[in-house]
C-alpha cells in the first residue's frame, strides 16, 4: 500500500524519496508559473538533482519559477528549453539541444498540456492540436530522448499527465482530425488526446519491461491553473458541458470528483510519486491517481489499442520509435 495519499503534498513526496531524485539528470515539459509543473520543479528544490531541464514556450513565465527554486536551492543546475509542442521541428530542435548537454536522463515528465481548444485548430503539421500537443509532441520528445533514457538504466522514470477526463469518450483517435473538424467537440478531442497518454505508457512499459525504467500515466487532481481558467463558463467548451457528457456516459449518474479537487502542492504529488517512489517500481504501464494505481476505464490500458495508437503515432512523426 502506498505511503502517500490525496493530500500528500508534492514536498512530501519529495522528502520522503530524496535519494531518488539526489544527482539525477531530469526534465520537465510545461513548467510555467502558476501550474502543477511549476509546483513540481519548485518540490523537487527539496531534494539535490544534478540538472533540471525546464522546456516550455515563454522563459518569462519559466524565469519566476527558476527564482522560486533558487529560493532554497543554489546547487541545482536549471536549464531553460525553448519547446513548441504544437511544431515537431521545435520538439526536434529542444531534444536535439538536451542531448548534446547530457549522458544520460533519468527522469522525463511529459508534463505540459492543453484543454479544450476552440475552434478546431491544426499544429503545424496538420494534427489536431490537442492530440498533437498532448500525446504526439511527447510521443517524439519521448522517441528522441530515449536512448539517454536507456543510458540511465534501471530505476529511470517517463511519467505522462493524463486525465480522468479520459473518461468523456472511447479512445478514437484513428479519426484525430475529427472528419477536418467536421465532427469536433474539444471535451471529447481532450478526452482522447489523454486516453493516448495512458495507452502510450502501456505500450512503452510492454518494451520497457526487464529495463528497470518505468512509466506512468496519471491523474494529478484540479487545480485552479491557468489551463483550467481559460475555460468557458458556457458552450462546447465549458465545465458544465464537460460534466454533462460524463453524467450521460455513466447512466445518469454524476461521478464524484471530490478527490480531484486540490491545491497546485498536492496535485503535484502524484507526478513526483510517479517518478520518485520505489513501491511503484512493479507497476509500470499502471494508472495512477493519488499517488496510488488507479482502476481507470478499461479502454486506457487496453493493450491491442495501445499498439494502434503506437503505430499511428510512429507515422505522425515520421519515424520508427526505437526503444
């Protein structure tokens, strides 16, 4: 049984895991003011990391976050990462960048995220941008840095901030352009873009298994972040329509969401379990959700859809994902 729950906050995981995080190579995607990523750089000042790359799109939003760390930590080398996850030349241009400064890289956070984009918009090359931001930019950030990865050896961690949200519908994501925006809903393109993060760990823990290196997806909880403050009050977009569609799914019956609801410390717990703690070692390709495995809709572990989901991703970016 995990020693961390819903109100663990992320320093206390880090606390109690120091050692895991002592002299490690780690970096974190999305690490802007104000959200979970920047609560789990600000965490793990905490503990004595080698380096922390912190990539992300605006160093300006990046910069109070660094001063924060500096705060308590003077010894960590933080590295700021310029990454548009919305252009896989930029995802390509920042892996590059890590590679050349690093052996090795014991822990990825395939953290950054967006929701619920209006109207249907395309990235750059032609892919939904919520399945392209979320899932397939990490996809290819993943695939690029995997042999530093490897090169960290057993006790590496890849974690994944998915979603419950995964939940609003089955993982259709053959149809990610939704019929060229014809049959878009940004729920549901959310929905999807996180179901992928889950069936993307599975299958990556599948190859992974005998390494050592474990991967993780996960529910962090909600937080007031500005992710979730550019949400609409009203319409396709918003809240009310989000919990609308979830109620419908499961007969009529609202879910309980009671637990998700935290501070930005005790939503950074769980991404920080998922890297740091030991006892979660044997359940890699698991769901997790306060800081624990997590009984996730069947469809988000499914392993046949996982390897659909590895296949079409690998043609997305162009190349063979070798692990």
């Amino acid at each position: 049984m995990t020693r961390f729950n819903q109100h663990t906050t992320g320093r206390e995981v880090v606390e109690a895991c120091a050692p895991a995080a002592d002299g490690k190579t780690i970096l974190i995607t999305g690490p802007s003011q104000g959200s979970i990523g920047a609560a789990v750089v600000v965490a793990l000042a905490a503990a004595k990391p080698e380096v922390i790359f912190l990539a992300g799109r605006n160093k300006t939003k990046i910069d109070p976050v660094i001063e924060e760390f500096r705060k308590e930590n003077t010894t960590t080398r933080l590295v700021y990462v310029p990454l548009d996850l919305s252009d896989q030349s930029s995802v390509r241009a920042a892996a590059a960048e890590v590679n050349s400064q690093i052996d090795k890289l014991d822990i990825l956070f395939n953290n950054a995220g967006i929701m619920c984009t209006m109207p249907f918009t395309k990235s750059a090359q032609g892919i939904e941008l919520q399945f392209a931001t979320n899932h397939v930019s990490h996809f290819l950030l993943t695939a690029l840095l995997m042999p530093k990865i490897k090169a960290a050896g057993a006790g590496s961690r890849i974690v994944h901030t998915s979603s419950t949200g995964l939940q609003l519908c089955d993982p259709t994501f053959e149809n990610y352009n939704w019929d060229d925006g014809k049959t878009y809903h940004p729920w549901l393109a959310y929905a999807v873009s996180k179901c992928s993060q889950s069936l993307f760990s599975v299958a990556l823990a599948k190859r992974l298994k005998g390494t050592g290196i474990a991967t993780f997806a996960l529910q962090p909880g909600m937080p007031s972040t500005s992710l979730t403050q550019n949400i609409q009050q009203e319409g396709p977009a918003s809240f009310p329509e989000a919990i609308g569609i979830n109620t419908a799914r499961f007969g009529g019956v609202k879910q309980d969401q009671s637990g998700d609801i935290k501070t930005l410390e005790s939503a950074s717990s769980t991404i920080l379990a998922a890297a740091l703690d030991h006892d979660l070692e044997p359940e890699s390709g698991k769901f997790l959700r306060n800081c624990a495995v997590y009984d996730v809709m069947p469809y988000a572990l499914d392993p046949d859809a996982a390897e659909r989901l590895w296949t079409l991703s690998e043609k997305l970016i162009g190349e063979e994902f070798k692990v």
